[in-house]
C-alpha cells in the first residue's frame, strides 16, 4: 500500500443541502455555523467539503466583494472547498421538490450556465495544493419527462461545457469536473445506461475528461445494483468516478400477503411519507425484473409490492433498523464501496456522506434540535472513518497535503 493510499479524516465531507441556504447570506452563515460546529465535533482544524450553493447564492457570488468576501468565510471556518454538489438549482427546503429537483435539465441553458458559474466559483477558491475539484449535477434529466430533442440538446450543451472547463483549465490551472449522477427514474439510472452514455461521449468529445460520474450508494441501492460489481465495470470500461456520494437507502423485507404483520409493516413504512422529496420505490418481480413505483404512496397502495423494496430515501450511515426490524438501510451497499476502495488503491474519488433527509424522517428518529443534528452528521462522518480504519484506509492528517499532489 503506497503512502497516497487513503484518505485522512479531514478529507471526508458531507454535502451541505441538508442546510437551509437559499442566497449566499443564508450559505455563508451556515458555513460559520454548521460546518464549523461539525468540523470542531471531529476535532479538525479543516475539513473538505461537498458545499451545495443555489443558482440564487451563484449569482450573488459573480460578484467581485462578495466572492472575496466569501473566500474568507472559507478560510476563516477551515473549510477547504474541494467539492461542489450543483444538482438543486433552486429552493430545496420548503414546499413540494419532488421531481422539481431534475430543473432545469442539462436541456435547457440555465443549467449550462448555473455550472459554469459554480466552476469558476470553485476553481478560484480550491486550496493551493489541489489543482482539480469536482461538481456533482443531474443525471440529464428526468426520464418521464425526456425525449429525443432533450437528449439532443443536452449533449450540446454539455459539449458547450466541457468545451468551456478546457478554457478554464488553461486560464487559471485548476481542472474542474462536472460529475452526472446516476438516480433512480433518471435519464441516467444504472451502470449499463452510464457506461453507454461515456463511451458515446468519449468518442465524439475531445474534452471529455471534464466529465465524470457520481456514484451515489444509495441510489445504486434502489435499482439492486452490487456496488462492487458497478464500481468494477464503470473502471474496466474506462469510466470516470469524481465522487462518491456515500448514503443509506431504505430496505423493506415485506411479509408475506396474509402474514398478521405485513399491515403493521406497511403502516411503518408509512410513516416515511413525506411531502418534500420524491422517493422513488423499486422491487424485483419473480422473473427477476425490476418493478417501479414513481413515488413512496404509490408502493404503498399497490397490491402488488413484492418480498423485498428499496426505497430513495436518505437514512442516516449508521442505521441498521428503522422502526421494526424490518425496515432496515442498505449497509450491505456501502460495505460493497468500502471494499472495493480496499481493493483497488488507485481508485481515490472525493469521498463526501449525503443524507439531505434528516428533517423529513418520522418524528421517532428525527433530529429535534439544531445540535442533535449536527452531533447526527458529525457521527456519520465518525461512521466512515471507521469503515476505512478498517480496511487501512484511513491515514494520519500529516500526508494530507501529498496525497491531494499525488491524486493529481
């Protein structure tokens, strides 16, 4: 095992559109308060960060002041922005996201804009010994809603893209990448479709290096993919990972139609309706298909729900059972990640947790004060560190500033 194999502590983040942040006031303020209070919990003078900042906040950082005025919060809280998630546009707290977080779509301009936008943000406030940050965004667009002029326009535009990240690379010296990320009913949902997609790509591209995936654990969880196999296949077929979005989905082991329990199951589950996020639901049928319901009300007023359903539902990294014992998370998918990490030492994508649904879970396992979040948050990150110490993946703060020299 080399000296750059791992990740030290500081270099795992947690993606920050858990926090409320609609315009760059509400973004700074969280920065000092709860990356700060989470940074502090860990006992790290800095740490990474999957920053999410709004079209609104982007726009309000175009400007000269308010950019330096930002870079200093960076500096001032120990947060080192190495990473970017750009997938929510607009508001993502309040009212009905739902499919609305699919707009716009890589069809449309503003999504072309938003992205060069957070790449000039980014590439301008990575830290002196990173020369390469990633941004996590749509994965094209939302399938039911997709068509052969959207599909047409989107790889315009992010040909416009990558295009653009190549100029920007020769302007200041810094590599941005736009990382699509694979979610259930996506354009863009499972490994086959992704590697089709790149391998297109790359052939008509000449900047494609500026784009990569996201793998997200829990959204390759819904669509009963094996983790290790997916993260195989995308590196043999010369795919880019720039992140890894580490999260927990939920699994329901349904009992049997005339069981005496499946009602009280199904009324668990019930209580993971919500009105916010969308949470997509998958099953496999006997011939081993896979089955799908749009939304979580719908499996649940199905007749038809199967043995086993995986849930788009972000629970906490460390939950093994939510409510009754059966509702559990996907840590077998996460396991799968961990190992394939172990296994493949020069593979080393940014590495950030992602559970934006901390404030939507039942009453029962919610967090009820700010603290007891952010306590929340600090111990996923406590969780991961864990899984890599481990698996010897987990090195001292000190090699920190080699292993960003040598991962570029």
């Amino acid at each position: 095992m080399s000296a750059a194999t791992g990740w030290t502590a500081a270099r795992i983040g947690y993606c920050s559109n858990v926090h409320p942040a609609p315009g760059l006031a509400e973004l700074c303020a969280s920065i000092e308060q709860h990356f700060q209070a989470v940074r502090q919990q860990r006992q790290l003078t800095e740490q990474d960060s999957g920053l999410w900042i709004s079209a609104q906040a982007a726009q309000e950082l175009q400007d000269v002041k308010a950019r330096k005025t930002f870079l200093e919060v960076l500096k001032r809280s120990g947060l080192r922005l190495t990473s970017l998630n750009g997938f929510p546009y607009g508001q993502f707290h309040q009212g009905a996201v739902k499919a609305e977080v699919y707009l716009p779509s890589w069809a449309d301009p503003e999504r072309l804009a938003y992205s060069l936008q957070l790449a000039e943000i980014l590439a301008q406030a990575l830290p002196a010994d990173c020369d390469q940050g990633v941004i996590s965004t749509v994965p094209l667009g939302y399938a039911a809603h997709w068509s052969p002029e959207h599909q047409q326009r989107a790889e315009q535009f992010l040909g416009q893209l990558t295009s653009s990240l190549a100029r920007l690379r020769q302007e200041t010296g810094k590599k941005i990448v736009i990382c699509l990320e694979m979610e259930p009913d996506c354009v863009l949902e499972n490994t086959t479709q992704a590697i089709a997609f790149f391998q297109s790509l790359q052939a008509r591209d000449p900047h494609h290096e500026h784009l990569a995936l996201c793998f997200d654990v829990c959204h390759q969880a819904v669509v009963f993919e094996h983790c290790y196999e997916s993260l195989e296949k995308l590196c043999k077929a010369g795919i880019p990972v720039g992140k890894i979005q580490l999260s927990n989905a939920m699994i329901c082991h349904l009992p049997a139609k005339g069981d005496t329990r499946r009602e009280q199951v199904l009324d668990a589950l019930g209580h993971f309706v919500e009105a916010t996020y969308l949470h997509q639901v998958k099953t496999l049928d006997p011939q081993g298909r896979l089955k799908a319901w749009a939304d979580l009300p719908a499996a649940l007023a199905s007749p038809g729900q199967g043995k086993e359903l995986r849930i788009h539902f972000h629970v906490p990294l460390f939950s093994k059972q939510l409510l009754l014992p059966e509702l559990s998370g996907s840590q077998h998918a996460l396991a799968q990640t961990f190992d394939f990490l172990a296994d493949h030492p020069d593979f080393q994508p940014v590495l950030e947790t992602e559970t934006y649904s901390w404030n939507v879970l039942p009453s029962t396992l919610r967090p009820q004060t700010e603290q007891a979040l952010l306590t929340g948050i600090a111990s996923e990150l406590q969780w991961v560190e864990e899984q890599l110490r481990q698996r010897g993946l987990l090195r001292p703060h000190t090699h920190q500033q080699k292993a960003y020299a040598d991962a570029s």
